[in-house]
C-alpha cells in the first residue's frame, strides 16, 4: 500500500463530498494504521481525521468509501 496515494485519495473524496457534520470516510483497519503512523512521523500529531472530516475503520471499506452516517433513529 501506497501511502501516499491513499492520502491523496482521502483528500479527493473529502473534496468532492457534501459538507456534512454526518460525512465520514471509510478507510480498512491497516489503511488507518498506515495514515496514523505516517501523519505522527511527518506532522507529530493525528487527529483520525481529513480535511476535518473523521475517518471510520470498516473491513469492507473501498478504496475510499465515503459514508453518511445517520442520525439516531433513522433508516
């Protein structure tokens, strides 16, 4: 995998992406490790998020998914 690739993936899709307190990007538990790590080593600091928008660790996340999540109570 391909960090920095995947980087500029999260940051297209939060780009290309409705402004959503309920927007979220998918990313697989190792893509999160690997941005985690690389974000500490480079920046020495990680938020678990993208252009402020927060990442959510699925098993099945694409490559990325971006996700709406939803509200209490909602279908």
């Amino acid at each position: 995998m391909e960090i920095e690739r995947l980087l500029a993936e999260l940051a297209e899709a939060s780009i290309g992406c409705v402004r959503s307190k309920r927007a979220r990007l998918a990313v697989t538990p190792s893509e999160y490790m690997a941005v985690r790590e690389h974000l500490l080593a480079s920046e020495g600091r990680f938020y678990g998020r993208i252009r402020n928008i927060p990442l959510v660790v699925a098993e099945d996340a694409a490559k990325p998914a971006f996700v709406m999540e939803l509200a209490e109570g909602e279908a």
